[in-house]
C-alpha cells in the first residue's frame, strides 16, 4: 500500500485506521424542499462498526437542518443517531460524528474555530461502537437524512465507515 500523505491516508485517499476495514461513500446533496434519506453503505451479514463519520467536502447550502443517521431495512428505520444535527452553510473540513448511543444526536465539530472533542471519562473510544445486522431478504442500508428548505440545497459530506465483520458473510459496499 502506497501513502499519499505519510501515516494518514493510503493510495486511495482512506484514513489509514487501525481497528477495522474502512468503507467510504461521496454524497452530493441535491435536496430541494423536502426531506431527504439517502443509502450510504449496504449491509450484509452482521458488522461491527467502529467508526461512523463525515466530512464536508464542499460547503454546505444556506439549510440543511436535522442531520443524522439510520439503519433502513425497507420495513423499519432504526436510529442510529437523533435527529438534531445543523450543516447550514458550514465550510470545507466540518465533520459529523456518531459518538453517543443511538438517542444522542451527531457531534459536530465545526472547523470555524479550532476544535477539541474528546469522550467522556466514561467511554473507552471517542467513537461510538455498535453491532448492525442485515434483515434476511431484503436491502439494509445505513442512511444519511437531513431536511432543507433551499431550492435545492447543496454541498458534499465524504461518509466514513470504519467496521470489522462478525458473521462469515459480514461485507459492507457503499451506495
């Protein structure tokens, strides 16, 4: 494996991580006055995620509220952040993080000013790990939704899945 920057990012331009295979995903947000979910990553099998994260590549439209993500199994959408978190308007670099329980909202580091997040003395990662599962028959994705009232909104968040597999079958493939 060739680094493009020494001990950051590989050939591909993916974090160079210890802990986890890491699965990436470009979003291009296109919503126009509405809510928007979009598939990010497809399941399969069962995984363990280790990191879930974003990171603004182009700057965000004027309103993008209510920011988070989901497990979709096309019967039932399960949290696995709140809804909660603003992107409106935020520049290049900003970051979204899933780093509390499912009933916390993303953590949003905007890089407006420097920024230091660190978990509690309670957490043993700053990153919130949990178990997903594919539904047997059917698609299982991990969303990103958010709502907006711009005509239409726009910006790109480059979506980070760090993940080990669990079942003999564990794969994750960007949407």
């Amino acid at each position: 494996m060739g680094l493009s920057a020494p001990l950051w990012r590989d050939s591909n331009q993916n974090p160079v991580q210890i802990g986890g295979v890491v699965s990436r995903k470009s979003q291009t947000l296109v919503g126009n006055n509405t809510t928007v979910n979009t598939p990010i990553f497809r399941i399969t099998g069962t995984v363990q995620v280790v990191a879930l994260y974003g990171v603004v590549t182009t700057t965000i439209g004027a309103n993008h509220t209510a920011g988070l993500y989901r497990l979709n199994d096309q019967t039932a959408q399960v949290a696995i952040t709140t809804s909660g978190a603003t992107l409106s308007g935020l520049a290049v670099g900003t970051t979204i993080v899933k780093k509390g329980l499912a009933a916390a909202a993303l953590t949003l580091l905007d890089n407006a000013a420097g920024r230091v997040s660190e978990p509690t003395t309670l957490e043993t990662s700053y990153f919130s790990p949990f178990v997903i599962m594919k539904k047997n028959g059917a698609n299982t994705d991990i969303e990103y939704g958010y709502a907006t009232t711009d005509t239409p909104t726009s910006g790109v968040i480059q979506h980070f899945l760090v993940w080990m597999p669990v079942s003999q079958d564990a794969n994750v493939v960007a949407q």
